[in-house]
C-alpha cells in the first residue's frame, strides 16, 4: 500500500487549516564556487523566523536526480505519485491554457502547417505564424462539427493551439500525425489500442473539416496533431485527503494542476499581493490553500540570479500576511528547483519549511538549503510532504491499535 | 524485493549477541518553544557515553506523519512491513492479555451486555459491570464446548473478555454483532468471505451456549462480538534472521507481540531492575534479546513531562549492566513517540542509538533528538533497524559476488 492510500484510510476531519505557500522553481545553486544560492542571498527575515520556531527538510520531487517537469513536480507537492500518474502533453497543453479537462476528455497539441497544392507540407510551423493572427484561425475551427462528440478548440500561441474531445470511450493512445519533416503530408491518426480507435476517427474526420475551413489561408492552411492524452483519473482531494481545497494562482498552468486534484480555483489575482487579498477573502470557506507564485522560476529560467533573489525577498514579504490568518500548518517550499546558473528546472532537492504548533525544534536558523541539510523533517520524497502536513495538522487517526 | 527477504536470503550465524533495549513512546516534544524534549531533558551519562561511541538516527516507524500503535510500532521496530502485516482488533486484545495466538486462532473482542427479556439489549456494557464481578462469568464460558473447536475465554477488564476459536479453515473475515445501539437484539454473526463462513457458524453456536449460561444474571447475560481477526502470518525471528530470541517485558500486551513474531517469553520480571535480572540470566541461552520499558509511554501518556523525564532517567540507569554482559550490538530506541505534551502516541520520529564496535563514528555527543538529526544513521524506515543490527552483528554476508 503507498503512503496516500494510507493517509485516506487514516484521514479525520477537524477545523484546522493547511496552507502550501509555493514559490514555483525555489531550490538554487550559487554562482560561485561556495556562495549562497538565491534563497540564501534573499533577505528572508518573515521566512527565517518560522524556520526557527518549525522545522525544515529537502524534498526530492520524484527521485534523486530526477529534474520535474511543472507537471510532475506539482502532483508530487500534491501527495501524488508522479510517475504513476502522468499528465500527457496535451494534457498538460489544455490545462495550461485553463481548460478544465473532465474525466472523458481527450486532449490534443496542435500545429499550424503551410501545406503545399499537392498536399504536402511546406512549413511545419506555418512561418511561426504570430498569435493575434493564429488565434482567430483556431477559435474560427470551433465551426467543425462531428455528431456524438463534443469538440473544443483553444488558441495558444503563435503556430500553436489545443483541441479537445469529449465523448464517451475516447482512448488516448493515437499516434501523432506530425511526419517531422517537410515535403509529405501529414499522417493519418493511428490508433495504438481498440480504445483509442474512435478518438482517432474523429481526428481524421476534424482534420478533413478544418482543412476547407483554413483552404484559403496564406500560410495556416493545414495542421498536424501530437500528444493525444486523456486527462490523468488521479482520486480527488477531498476523496483522499477529505479536505476542501481553494487553489490561488496567477497562471493559468498551475491553476489547470490544481484543478486537476479537485481544487477549486478562487478569484483571478495578477500579482502576489492580490493572490493574498483573495486568500484573506476565502479564509473561512476552505480548509487547504495551494498559493502559488511563479517569478522565482521565471527568473531562474532566465538565468537571472539577483533578479531571482528579489523574487524570493518579495514572496517572503507577504509571509505575515499569511501567518497573521492563522494556520494550524504553513508549508513553504517550491515544486522543484530552478537554478539561475543552469536556466531550467534541475533535479536539486527542494527547501520545505513546516511551520506548526506541533514542530519537534531542529535548530535550524533561517530558511535555505545548508540549513534544511540539518532540518528535522530530512532529506524526503515529496508525497511524504501533504501526509506530514496532515499529521500536524491533527487530521490523521493512528494506524492500527 | 522488500529488505527482509534480503536479509532472510544473506543472513550467517554466529555468536554474537544482539540487545534491543525498547523505551516505549520514547520519542518527545518540547513544551515550551525551543525547549529540550523529554529525552534531551533527562540526565542519561550512560547513554550518552554511549552516543559518543556509537552512531544516532531518527526512525520513521510506518512512513513520515504516519502515527503508529503499539502493534505496528513493535512490528516496524521488529523488521516486518507494519502495513503488510496489519494486527485485526481481536488478535490485538489477546494478545495483550497474554495469549499466545497460533497460525489456526480467530480471536474475538467480546462485551457483556444487558439483554431485557425480549432478548434486546437494554446495556452494551452490561452496566459497566466491575472486573471482580465479569471475570468469574468470563471463565464460567470456558463450558461452552463445540465439536471440532477448541475454545479459549480470557477475562479482560470491566465487561471486556476476549474468545479464540482455534481448528482447521477458520476465516477472521466475520462482521461485528454489536449493532451499536441498544433496543435491538445483537447481530448475527455475518461472514464476508467463504474461508469465514465456519468461523461465523461457530460464533453463532457459542452466543446460544454462552447466553444459557449467564441466562441467570442480572447485568451480564448476553455478549456481543468484535473485531474477528487471525493472527497476522509473519515468518519467525528464527526463519528471517536465524535469531534465537527472548523478549523480556512486564506487560503482556508486549509480550504478546514479541510471541507474534516468534520469540520466547523469559521470565516474569515486575520492575526495569527486575527485567535485567533475567536479561543476566538468560544471558547465555539465546542471542537476540528485546527488552521492553513500559512507563515512558505511560508517563507520556498521562501529559507528564517531568515524570517521563524521570522514566527515562531510571531507563538510563540500567545500562551499564546491560553493557557489562558484553553485547555486540546494542541498539536504544522505542517503538513510536508519545510526547508529554501531546498525550498520546505521535508521528514524530523516534531516535535510535546504536552502539558496536563497527560503528563509523558520527560526532554525536549524547542521546538526543536533536542530536540524532547529524546522526551516521540518518533518517530512516524501521524496517531497516533489523538488516542494521544484523549487520553489526556481523550477521549478514555480501549480496553478490
């Protein structure tokens, strides 16, 4: 039995309140030999002062040395097996842009191509058409129509866009039909298994439908399809964790990852500030927040180390903000690490900090990697991290007598 | 492969003795922010002279946040998969009176009850009916006699008494015939699988015996049944580890288990002091020995911080004669956490010291919590304490070539 299915079996409810204050990319690296990584140079002192009364501990994602994708990284923060439950990439496409994928959904990449009078294709990208010209064109192929399947279509951005089927018994498993190069037409949807059979009937008979509808297209007069996905059948929050989760997030991404778990998204905030407004707002309507800031890891990718730094200065500046509501457990952390030197997500373990009334003192001074090396929680896979919280949260019967 | 089979395939006798020296709920909490724990409190120079020469850890007894009970606890502590080997309710409850289940038990949770002469239950506790007064009447069902069964009646406490079925294809899958509500007859005996259906028959057979002889009693006339369990079928300490072991304990619950897993019961000590008079005395005869400490849970238990102190102070004590037979590994630890301050069994890891003469020496400087996080253990699955003592015992051969 793995550690959720035991927290579902275990779990009580009370009035306690969960937060996970997630500054997405958080875990880094110094520039220099022996220097600080950029949660170490931030000021942190809102930060510092919980790790001083709670506990700290690094968190492999998914393995050690295993570098998480947003997906991946999330469901594991998330309690849940990430390996076990992979979000396909049209999955992830449609939840990215917001979709609310449902359990009879297939999901789908797509491609505008510059196909050729014979057919062929000419330009896999349809000259990296920009997006306030491509988005008309994929919201214009929300016209095609099939019976028995309800089909939706949502721009991207620049050749990119996203379609959904929703229908019963739509498998999955369908080849892409991107031929990865020039000069031939794409191909034809192949099913991999019976399941999958119809999904790919209904891609042969959308493509044939958009095809007259961008004929007269300059350059996005065809399309190619890849990464067909159902979307992951992972059981809800409140199945496994009998909590009621609000998910506060900027970026349609992550709020389309929490949705995937069952949570419910609340308000529409645009900075860090706002996300806390809402998170005051919802206090008394829910019992587990997921907040989530995302510019530790858009500046991590940029390789911008102090820019890095003062993203974390600005996530710890609301910490009191959150503390002053009063959570039972506050957990600070991120959903993998993003070093500046590197400019991409890295298999690094990411810095936990649990905050409770509950904590076993570690010693720990302040929050950062050197000094979760000495945390009290140690060094843990990431779906140990919601059981702990539900622990000190004293939402967890004993097992056994 | 779990790591007890690992071990059961690589282990090689050898003279060498191993102790286990169980402090129970060992494991604390501060109750003032920043403050010691109950073990870091205690004056323990014999433990920490230990600390000094062996190695620390911190042991998660089930999984991280997981609380766990006296019987998954010890069985953790005992190298077998807790959630693997669940203990049922009944076989819990004989065993910590003392009987000694076997591989063709069923073991019942039974209570006295008041039935009105319409063979409702007016009482589910038969009034609360005092021990000196159900005892006799439990010892009295020892009449109850079926054909191809032999029947076990052990008085509990108050209208607690404990039955055990013992023959050929008895299932524990039976539904209780407590209906949790008085007004209404007790249940019958329900099986949940084909392998339970005699168990279930034989059940039935004894509440119509059984209630012919109390027929006669004011309070206890009737009984219902719980918790049908068989005992959990783990391999022996002699077939996994090629141990000959003793368990020295003052309770019978922990005599119990210690049985569950097949080791000998030495000894009926009263006090600490007493237990290591036979732990001398035995000395010689086996080569594995667990001794368990009860009050350091039981003071725990009560929310009495000072008082554990004192347990632990008084477990302390007891080591140099322990140190003194010449053990080749000696591990101190307890079988889960119960801190004063929570008054109940926790999550929160426990600390292990092991001491030996193939210990790579870690810096510790005593016995402690927060001393165990820099320990050469780490943190790490119960399961995992056995394979390591076998280890120092230098009872394990090299896996592969």
């Amino acid at each position: 039995m793995d550690i959720q299915s035991l927290v579902k079996e275990l779990k009580t409810a009370n009035d306690a309140k969960i937060v996970f204050y997630v500054a997405d990319g958080l875990g880094g690296l110094p520039v220099e030999p022996g220097g600080p990584t950029e949660l170490e140079a931030a000021k942190t002192p809102n930060l510092d002062a919980l790790a001083k009364q709670g506990v700290l501990g690094l968190m492999d994602m998914i393995a050690p040395g295993i570098t998480p994708g947003s997906g991946p990284g999330h469901l594991g923060l998330f309690g849940y097996d990430p390996v076990k439950h992979l979000i396909g990439r049209g999955a992830l496409e449609a939840t990215g842009v917001g979709f609310k994928l449902g359990r009879k959904d297939v999901a789908i990449r797509c491609n505008f191509c510059t196909l050729d009078p014979q057919g062929n294709i000419a330009d896999r990208r349809a000259g990296r058409i920009p997006t306030d010209e491509s988005a008309p064109l994929a919201i214009k192929l929300r016209q095609v129509k099939i019976p028995g399947v309800e089909i939706f279509v949502e721009p991207v951005r620049e050749h990119r866009f996203c379609v959904v089927f929703r229908g019963e018994g739509l498998g999955g498993n369908v080849a892409d039909t991107d031929p990865q190069k020039t000069g031939v037409p794409p191909l034809d949807p192949v099913p991999h298994d019976p399941e999958s059979r119809r999904t790919a009937e209904i891609a042969k008979q959308f493509f044939t439908q958009a095809l007259k509808i961008l004929a007269d297209q300059p350059k996005a007069n065809g399309l190619t399809m890849r990464g067909f996905a159902c979307a992951p059948h992972v059981p809800s929050y409140e199945e496994v964790y009998g909590l009621k989760p609000a998910a506060i997030a900027v970026y349609p991404m992550y709020k389309g990852l929490a949705q995937l778990v069952g949570m419910e998204i609340v308000g529409s905030p645009a900075t860090l500030a706002e996300e806390i407004d809402v998170l005051e707002k919802a206090w008394n309507d829910y019992d587990f927040f997921f907040v989530h800031f995302k510019y530790t890891d858009s500046r991590g990718e940029d390789g911008n180390f102090p820019e890095k730094v003062k993203m974390v200065e600005q996530f710890d500046a609301q910490v009191p903000r959150i503390v002053k509501l009063g959570p039972k457990v506050l957990v600070v952390t991120g959903d993998h690490s993003t070093p500046a030197r590197l400019k991409s997500h890295s298999w690094h373990p990411v810095p936990v900090l649990l905050s409770s009334d509950t904590c076993r003192p570690d010693g720990c001074q302040k929050f950062g990697e050197r000094e979760a090396l000495a945390g009290g929680l140690g060094h843990f896979p990431a779906v140990c991290l919601m059981p702990l919280a539900m622990a000190h949260a004293e939402k967890l019967e004993k097992f056994g007598a």
